[in-house]
C-alpha cells in the first residue's frame, strides 16, 4: 500500500530474492546486507537509481510537495552530513600506516591502505554514497520546486477565470 503515491508498486522491493531486479531500494538494501562489503556493482545501481530519478524529474516524472519532501530532505542530508564527518576521519587509513621496512611489512601495509582507498575500500564506496546522496537531494529540491511551480500556475490560471 502506498501513501499517495510515493512510492512505486510496480517496483519490487523485496529483496530476499535477486537485488538486482529491485532498482534503487534493491541496490541499498543489497549493500546494506553486505555490511562494509559493499561492490562497485551496488554501487553503480545505486548511484544509477539516483540519476534515474533526477532525470524522471528533469523530464517532469513527479513532482512533490514541501510538506513531503521536509523529511526526505532532512534524511538525506542528515545523511550527508553524517558521511562528510566520517570521511574526514577515514581519510586517516588511506595512509600507509608505518609498519617497518622489511617485505612482509611493506606487503601487510600495503593490503592495509588497499583496503581504505583501494578499488573496493571504505573510501571509494563513501565517495559513491555521498555522489547518490547528492543527486537525491537533487532530485528532491527539483521536484518540490515543479510542484510550487506548477501550483502557482495552476492558481493564477483558476484566478484568471
């Protein structure tokens, strides 16, 4: 059941069988499952489910109002918000850390520092998020500003009458 609309059924959002078939919602419950393991597949999916959405909007796909788009707005940027902090701090790893100069060391640092900014670490994947979370704020200013637009129009029209 949806509350006017906002969310679309023809979608599937469950996701216990194959993430892939589940859009955006698919794509962030699959990387939450996966916990920090999220991939570059995820990823993608998400950040390509976010610029469907700013395109369905740039396209007039739908529109929202102020009143429905204060908490979405607000979970995206608390979100946002919440993720610049963290990446200041995890930009510490991204570092090799100093674990001596024989081979072995040289070798456990460098698995170390792949793990923070290496293709599948913690900072790429925090990049990414922070790409999807900008293009849904985005999205949602867009579509609330269409909405004010086309309620301005629609009551100039009806006054004109």
């Amino acid at each position: 059941m949806t509350d006017g609309g906002f969310f679309d059924e023809s979608q599937p959002t469950d996701t216990r069988g194959d993430p892939a078939q589940a859009g955006l919602a698919g794509a962030v419950a699959a990387g939450v499952t996966m916990g920090t393991n999220l991939n570059a597949d995820a990823l993608n999916r998400m950040n390509d489910g976010a610029r469907e959405m700013l395109d369905s909007v740039k396209n007039d796909g739908f529109q929202i109002t102020d009143r429905g788009v204060e908490p979405l707005l607000k979970a995206v940027r608390n979100a946002r918000d919440r993720f610049d902090r963290l990446s200041r701090k995890v930009q510490v790893i991204a570092q090799d850390p100093p674990l001596g100069s024989s081979p072995y060391a040289r070798q456990v640092a460098s698995d170390v520092r792949q793990g923070a900014d290496g293709p599948n670490g913690i900072v790429p994947v925090m990049d990414s998020l922070q790409t999807t979370l900008r293009t849904l704020e985005e999205t949602l200013l867009r579509a609330s500003e269409q909405y004010r637009e086309a309620e301005t129009k629609a009551a100039t029209s009806w006054r004109q009458t």
